[in-house]
C-alpha cells in the first residue's frame, strides 16, 4: 500500500476554521476562503495519460492578493506539479493534471494556497484523487424471504439501500440502490474494497452484510446483498392430553401424522370461514410437533383436520377445534397448541345479552369474573337437586369463557350465579340458567349463559373519606384519649418495594392508650390484612420484621378510628435488605481497601443503599487501566468516580457503559504519574425503595514497554469458594509470578482434546479426553498435569463455576454430565439426560448458578440448578442443538441449532424459548461465543455452498433485550467438515479467537470494529479454545496433535 505523509501547513494569528469531507481539506484565517473541487473524485480512478481537473474560488476577505499557489503530491509526498499565480490571476481558475506514462500508484493530493501582502499564508485546500489501473464493481440488492441466499422467483430488487466502500486507500464512500436494486462503481482504483450494506429497518440480512472483494484491471466485480422481512412462524404440538388440562404433561405422548391446516383471515375475526383460502397444510412429526415457517405476517386460523384417519377412534379435542392467529407480526412465532382426549368438555360463554336474545351477536360483550359451577345430574332431569355431586365451580375469562374438562359421558347441570357480585346490579338471565346437558364420549358441549341490562340505571355509589395513617416511631402508648362508642376497622397490605403482596407477615393492632388488648393477624396470599370490630378511638398498628428485610415505610403507625365510618387503610412497605460485604468499613479514602489489577472480580453489596465503596490501588504511569462494575444485583445502577492520590481531586466519571442500555460503568484511563489511586463506587439513585444492591468490582492493565512481546503476570490465587453465596472472596496473598509457556506442550496421555474450560481463581485448565474418556486438571503456570479425573463416555464440553468452584463436563456418548468438586478433584454427581443424549457444550450463569447444556440428540436445552446439581427442565429449541452461551447481564441464553439453521434465545428468568426473537442466520451456525459487556453474539458460521470447507465466517450480533440483530460477517479461515468448535472472546480486550479446524491455525479478530487481528498457526485440527482474562491468554486444544497452546492476547 502507498504510504501518506501529513503535509505541514503554517497558519497565521487569529481564528482559523478546518473543513474535512470526502478527502477535500480547507484551512482558511477567518476572513478568507477557498472553494476547490476535483473530477474524478475517489473511487473512481485515472491512468497514464489521463487527467484529473481540479477548479477553485478564492475569497480574499478584503486583503491584496500577493499570489497562488498550487501542486499535486504522489502518494510518498513529493511534489510533481506546481504552479504559482501572481496577483489576482489565481483567484478562480481551472487547472488539469496529467498523468505521466510511469507514475507511482495510489492516493494523490492537489493544493491550493492563498496568500496575500498584508498577512502571507491565509487559506489553504487539498483535495485527494486516485491514480491506478481501473476495474468496475456492480453491487446487487433483492428481497430473499426464504433466506437461501438465492434470488428465486419472486424475490424482487431492493431500491433506496445505501451501498458503502471502503476504498484500498482507507476512504469511505456510498451510493444508494436503484430501480433494479443494483449501484454500480465504473472506472474505480483496483485492489481490495470493502463492501457494506445498510439493512432496511425492519428487516433481517440473509447473506452477510459485509464482503471483501477484489476489483481487477478491465474486469467488473459482482457482490450481492440479499434481506427480508422476518418471516413468521405458526407452530405447536398435537397430542393426546390424557387428564384434559390443556398441558402438554410429562407422560403425555404427540400424535403424530395429524394433518394441520393454516387458513389466510382477510377479515380477521379468528374464525375460519369456508371461502378464506388455505394459505398451507402440514403433517405433525414425532411427538405431534408441526411447525409452519416462511409465513408471511398477517392475519390466520389454525386448526388439525377433524376428519384425519391417523386421529385415534373415540377421541375428541379439548377446547378449541381452531385457534385464531390474528396479528402476526414480522418474526413472530405463534403457538398453538391441540390436545385430544376420550373424555368431553363442557365449556362456553358468559355474555351481556344486550338485546336478550340468548344469542351471542357481534358488538355484544364479555362478562368475566362469574362463577360458573358443574354437577353430577344423578336423575337425569336437568335440576340441581339435593345429594347430587357438585362436581367444580370456577370463574369466567377474561373473554367470558370457562371450560370443564376430562368429563366422562353423562347427564349434568351448569349453572352461572346469578347473584355473583361482579354481576352488574340487576342483571337478569336471558338463557336456561341451570341448564341440564347430556354429553357424549369425547363430545365437546357449549353452554352459553346470557344476562341483560336491567331496565332501570344503575345506582352511583358514594365514595367515603377514609383516615390519613400518621406515622410514629415506636407502639409505645403516647395519648389517654377515650375511645368513642362505636365499632370500626383497619384494613391495609403489606408489600414489597414495587408494591409486589407480601404473605405470611404477622400485623398487630392495639389501642393507643392501652398495653391490651393486642389483635394479631396474619397477610394473606396477596398481601392483604383485616382488623374488625374495633372500637372508635386512636390505634396503634405495627409489623414484626423478618430476617432478610428493611424497612421503606415506618414499621409502625398510629391511626384515628372514626364510628361507623369506613375503615381506615395502612400500608408496610419493605425491601430485601443486603448482607454487609467483606470489604466493609470501605466507606472513605482512608478506608478504601486494595484492589489488585488482575481481572478477579470483588463483590459488593450497597447497604443500605447510600453506601459509598472506596478501593484503592497503585498505578504505574503511562500504563493504561480499566476499571469497572458488572453483575449487577437487581436495581443496582452503579456509578464510578476515580479520585486522584489526594483522594479528593476527580479524574473521571463513568455512569453507564452506554446510557439507556447498559447501566454498567466503566473507566479506561492512562496513570499520568506513578502512584496510590482511588475509585468510589456507588449507586445512581442511592433509594431505600429499591431492593438488595450489588456489583462486581474488576481492575486490570495493559503495560507498555518496548519488548516484542508482552507476557501478563498471573493474578493471585484465592481459595475458591465452595458454594454460590453472594460472599466475598478476601484479597488474596500475592504469590511468586510464573509465566505460561508460549509454544504448544503436551499432556502425557491426552488424546483428542475436546474442551477446555479456565478457573478464573485458580487459573488451572480442564482439558477433555475425548478417546480416554478423563479431564485432565493442568497448571499452565508450569506447565503440571496436577490430576486425571475419570469422566463419562466421550466427554466434549468443559466450563468452570469459579464461585462454586465445581467443574462441569458433558459426556457426548454417555448422554450425562459429570460435576467435578474442584477442591478434591472427584465427581460428585451425574447427571443423566434420558431419553434426549449427546451432550455439547456447557454454559454458566454464575450470577445465578445455573448450568446450560444443549442435546444435539433431541433439539432440546438442558437447565441444571448449580446449588443442588437437579435437573430442572428441558426446553425445546430446535434440531441439532450445539453451541450454547449465556449472558448474565439479561439473564438469557443463546443456543445454535445446526440441522434447523437458527439461533434460539431463551429466557433464563422463566426457563422459556423467546420464538420471536429467533436469528435466522440463512446457513449453518455451530460454536458460539459471547461478551456480554459488549453486547455482542460471536456465532462460527457456514455459508450456503461452503461444503467441505466448512465454517468459514463469524457472524457477530448486537444482543439487546429486544434480541439478537445481525451486525456483520467476518471471513475466518476454514473450518472443514469437522470444524466450528471454539471461539471465545476477551472481555477485556474484547478480542475474539476462532479456531480454523481445516487450516491448523486460530483467527483474532477485534471485536469492536471487527477487522481481523491476526492469523497464528497452531497444532494440527485445533478446536477448543478458552480465554483467562486475568493472564490475557487464550488456550486453544488440538485434537490432530494432542497439544494445547497457550497464546497471549497483545495482539
């Protein structure tokens, strides 16, 4: 590439202004200017003989014009066309450049200079042009809803996208989509461009958004952009619901070979009617599953064929027959659900029958909240009689709907109340109420019941003034007021701090003047609390406190009881209160306690919540460190000040990493000076009304020195704690510094390593033996096998829980998990995964404590309580589940699914799949990786086509909570058939390694601006890799030459 040197341009007293835009540079003293324009402009590109035209204005600002001057620079700088005007003569002129027959290739540079004979120098413009052999790029954009990357039939061209190039001399230029969907680059510089498309709002890339190309000498060079709009999805399962609950439960089977119908519903009233076209048809699969994808977004009704010979004899369906799916939206997946039964189901409506005849009719609406009740009709005779079975009774939707299901065949009677209280006032039946029904097996039988409006309005009740609660700060008596004749009441709730019903909390009332009576209750399911039959007078009403909690509210409150008026209302309010951390007294720069600049997070609590934390540490000047809060306990919003060594001079201020979406703070800041620093941390709102607050609190280094390279020193190791407690770790004693090795070792015995995962406390590695079936626990400080530990069959993925300090291995074969005590190196436990199997990589959520495990055999996550090693469920995601990855930040979990081509996202909080957030890359993802800090997604990538060469891209995503969006592709090296595996990220470089299984060598790309780093050979067919942050390595595992390589990340 050409190199560019800086011209030095002199400048006069006074104000100068500086204008930067598309390679064209003006500086000018306040009075004077110059307007200068060029043609050809970058990228196009001129040759031998040919010319650049450069025209130019002037404005002299009143002084005399002394001269002129112009010239054109090649690309090393010198100077190869000059020109100077005398007086006013180059004050607006036209001036042409041509290209000599031998000229050196690359960026040029014209000038112009004004100078007059009152100041010299005034103004100068530069204006940059290109000199090189030329080739053509022709950019194509179409709609691709199938997402196969290929344009179809139907998939049209896409105008108005804006096209960018980044040119082979570093300047960026762009062009909007034709008619035709295409922009085109004629007569442009040869070499290499990068080519990059702005997606549309609302739609979703199908190809990577990102191309490197290369433009050749009298050749056009094609790329192609495709996107859609998210497509939809209708999915859900067949099955035989055996209890009628409408749940698909454990033990329940799918039926499948059920034919599915998906009806268009112009009108989108939710009912299918005969003339609305059938948008598709599919056959339930294994397990009754059906699915419906590339569904355009829109109004539908769905439904299994009643008449489907596959359906067993004598089964009927529970609830529904057709569901409405109304209001699609892009990208939405809709579930609906169909369970079949051989017992009937008496359900239907309760509705205001306006016009009262027993019809429901549109414009007619639901009543909900009324008792519906079912009983055995014994005698048959359609009456409620005496000994007869009540069999339920239960609340009308919010529809009106109510359903009994798993009935036996049988006469019945149902009946709606009459007299329910949420019943408007003189509402009358205007159907059978009760009605007596005969059902027949497997029948599902509607009973509707209609009320109508009364005749005459209804009563408007008068509000009554209610008490004002005084507080007070003991139940000490403090008045010998005499009560009033007259009874009255206390009601009140007890809540949380976002007024969240607290049950179980006993409330004492007594009268003021008096040490008894005392009245206990007790809070009941949603809070709520009840004193009756209490005389007139002042009261005095307080809570006990239980462990765990503080007070918002006063825990005490003197009221005024008035007679016969309503009752007056009180209400506690507290919060989750913290447990003191083991830091504390931290609370000034006197008390500040050290942090040491190794990457091992400290853990605070914030209690009570105005509480400051001082840390203090020594800093090496001209070194660059990185301070910075994560894991943030409930509402915590941190905020970081860093204080000068007087501890009271402010260096800088972080509140949020990015405001409105992550409330994490961050300080990166270079030592001016060697010595003793401060930070306080604190939180943003500093409120009692905010629950338990906590943060992670890490300080790391980036030294610089002259050697060629640089070997971070390993942390001190702490003694790891044994269980997921919120205590913290005391600062460790410091230890003799060793260094990893840089070249690949070998563990005697290691065959086929498969995963590895890092104790972030202790720094060990744990390397999976595939073909020896053992995790072998390494020092890389030394490098020392410290143990063998014997796994299950085949084991693949390896992480470590640093707080708990237990190691989990997925055993691929064996279809278990194996968890390593890492204090004694022994399994504890396994976990077996019956009837789904073959086990992938493991992921942790140590905020938490839940382990992630996909089941390539099943499409199925697993989720593991880390404090009790249970499994806890299994989730559905999607077939050939593989990478996994959570984000503690959002408490979500990503997992590939390669043989369905998705990425799902699940959310952790509720164990649930989040279908319409769903990323539908367009080819097949494998490994992935994750920063959570940085709000990215890494997913190892092969594109349609790619066959034997296997992964061959990095598909990086933006992971807010709204879900992933596709940010661009980085082109890696080959991954091969057997490839994909490994790819971690630096949280603190943010810094992303792939290994290239094919090549035999590991990409490092940056994964800020995602431009590749460097390329670095390792041992034969790598594939596991894992990052220490606190060392600044990443160690990567080759299965071909059973070495592990540890490669520190200064690149």
């Amino acid at each position: 590439m050409a190199r560019m040197k800086w011209l030095r341009i002199g400048a006069t007293t006074g104000v100068a202004s500086v204008l930067l835009f598309l390679g064209i540079y003006a500086i000018a003293a306040a009075q004077s200017g110059i307007y200068l324009a060029r043609s050809p402009a970058p990228p196009a590109s001129i040759s031998r003989g040919m010319t650049e035209t450069f025209t130019w204005t002037v404005t002299t600002g009143g002084n005399t014009p002394d001269r002129v001057e112009f010239r054109v620079f090649d690309p090393d700088g010198i100077v190869v066309d000059s020109s100077i005007y005398p007086g006013s003569s180059g004050l607006s002129l036209t001036r042409v450049y041509t290209v000599p027959q031998a000229p050196p290739e690359g960026r040029y540079i014209g000038q112009v200079q004004y100078y007059s004979i009152e100041s010299g120098w005034e103004a100068s413009a530069s204006a940059t042009f290109y000199v090189a052999e030329r080739g053509h790029l022709d950019v194509f954009k179409f709609d691709d809803f199938n997402g196969n990357g290929i344009q179809d039939g139907g998939d049209l061209p896409v105008a108005g996208v804006l096209i960018q190039l980044r040119t082979p001399f570093g300047d960026v230029v762009g062009k909007l989509t034709g008619a035709d969907g295409r922009a085109l680059w004629q007569n442009i510089a040869i070499g290499s461009y990068t080519v990059t498309e702005t997606v549309p709002a609302g739609r979703e890339p199908t190809l990577p958004l990102t191309a490197t190309v290369q433009v050749d000498i009298d050749a056009t060079t094609f790329v192609t952009f495709a996107n859609r709009i998210p497509p939809s999805a209708v999915a859900g399962r067949v099955w035989h619901d055996a209890n009628a609950n409408g749940v698909f439960d454990a033990g329940e089977s799918g039926l499948p070979d059920i034919t599915v119908f998906l009806w268009a519903d112009p009108n989108g009233d939710g009912v299918h009617q005969p003339a609305e076209p059938e948008a598709a048809q599919i056959v339930s699969g294994a397990g009754g599953v059906y699915t419906f994808t590339l569904v355009h977004a829109g109004d539908y009704v769905v439904g299994p064929d009643p008449t489907d010979p596959d359906l067993p004899i004598g089964m009927g369906i529970v609830g529904l027959a057709q569901r409405a799916v109304t209001g699609l939206l892009p990208g939405e997946t809709r579930i609906a659900n169909f369970g079949y039964d051989d017992t009937g189901v008496i359900g239907g409506r309760v509705w205001h029958d306006a016009n009262g005849n027993g019809l429901v009719e549109p414009g007619e609406v639901a009543l909900p909240d009324i008792g519906v009740c079912l009983y055995d009709d014994a005698n048959g005779n359609g009456q409620v009689d005496v000994g007869e079975l009540l069999i339920g009774c239960q609340d009308s939707g919010p529809g009106g709907s109510y359903s009994f299901t798993g009935l036996a065949a049988g006469s019945y009677v149902v009946e709606a109340n009459r007299s329910d209280p949420d019943l408007p006032p003189g509402f009358v039946p205007t159907t059978v109420n009760p009605l007596g029904v005969t059902l027949a097996p497997a029948e599902n039988l509607t009973a509707n019941f209609g009320f109508r409006a009364p005749p005459t309005p209804t009563p408007t009740s008068t509000s009554t003034p209610t008490a004002t609660p005084t507080s007070t700060a003991t139940p000490t008596p403090t008045s010998t007021l005499t009560p009033t004749p007259g009874l009255s009441c206390i009601i009140g709730q007890k809540v949380d701090d976002l007024h969240v019903g607290l049950p179980g909390w006993t409330i004492h009332a007594r009268p003021r003047s008096a040490a008894t009576p005392v009245y206990t209750t007790v809070s009941d399911g949603t809070g709520n609390f009840h004193f009756a039959g209490l005389e007139a007078g002042w009261w005095t009403v307080w809570e006990e406190m239980q462990p765990g909690w503080a007070a918002v509210t006063s825990d005490v409150f003197d009221v005024q009881l008035l007679p016969g008026a309503a009752c007056v209302e009180v209400r506690f309010k507290n919060r989750q209160a913290c447990s003191q951390d083991n830091y504390e007294p931290d609370n000034s720069p006197v008390a500040a306690r050290t942090i040491l600049p190794d990457g091992i997070f400290q853990k605070h609590t914030l209690e009570p919540p105005a509480d400051q934390d001082w840390a203090a540490f020594d800093a090496v000047g001209g070194w660059v460190y990185t301070l910075r809060t994560d894991n943030l306990l409930g509402n915590t919003d941190t905020e970081l000040t860093l204080y000068a060594p007087d501890g009271v001079t402010p260096l800088d201020y972080s509140d949020d990493i990015t405001p409105g979406a992550d409330i994490r703070s961050r300080i990166i800041w270079r030592a001016p000076a060697t010595g003793r620093y401060f930070a306080r941390v604190q939180d943003y709102y500093q409120s009692s009304a905010r629950g338990c607050l906590g943060y992670d609190l890490a300080l790391t280094v980036q030294a610089f020195n002259y050697a060629p390279l640089i070997v971070r020193p390993p942390a001190a190791t702490p003694t790891p704690t044994p269980t997921a407690t919120a205590t913290v770790t005391p600062t460790p004693t410091p230890t003799a510094t060793r260094r990893p090795i840089l070249g690949p070792f070998t563990i005697p015995g290691l065959s086929h390593p498969k995963g590895i995962g890092v104790h972030l406390a202790t720094h060990r590695l744990y390397v999976a033996s595939r073909n020896t079936d053992v995790v072998y626990e390494v020092d890389p400080l030394g490098p020392l096998v410290l143990r063998m530990i014997p796994v299950g069959r085949q084991p693949f993925g390896v992480a470590v829980n640093t707080t708990t300090n237990k190691i989990y291995v997925a055993n691929f074969l064996s279809d278990d998990l194996s968890v390593i005590d890492g204090a004694t190196g022994l399994v504890i436990k396994t976990i077996s995964f019956a009837p789904y199997g073959e086990p992938t990589y493991v992921a942790i959520n140590e905020t938490t404590n839940r382990v992630y495990v996909p089941l390539h055999e099943g499409g199925r996550l697993a989720v593991i309580n880390g404090a009790t090693d249970a499994l806890l469920t299994t989730l559905e995601v999607g077939a050939g589940a593989f990478g996994v990855a959570a984000d503690p930040l959002l408490n979500r979990v990503y997992v590939s699914c390669r043989d369905s081509r998705l990425v799902r996202v699940v959310d952790a909080a509720a164990n649930s799949v989040l279908w319409s957030q769903t990323a539908y890359p367009g080819g097949e993802p494998f490994a992935l990786g994750i920063n959570p800090g940085l709000g990215r997604l890494y997913v190892s990538f092969a594109p349609p086509g790619s066959a034997a060469d296997g992964p061959t891209q990095v598909l990086a995503y933006h992971i807010p909570a709204g879900g992933p969006s596709l940010l661009t592709a980085v082109l890696v090296g080959r991954g091969g058939l057997d490839g994909g595996g490994g790819i971690a990220a630096n949280p603190n470089t943010h810094h992303v390694f792939v290994t290239n299984s094919l090549d035999s060598n590991v990409s490092v790309f940056d994964g800020n601006t995602h431009m590749l780093l460097a390329t670095v050979p390792v041992g034969t067919d790598p594939m596991a890799v894992t990052i220490n942050p606190g060392l600044g390595y990443a160690f990567v595992g080759s299965r071909g030459s059973n070495t592990v390589v540890g490669l520190p990340d200064g690149y």
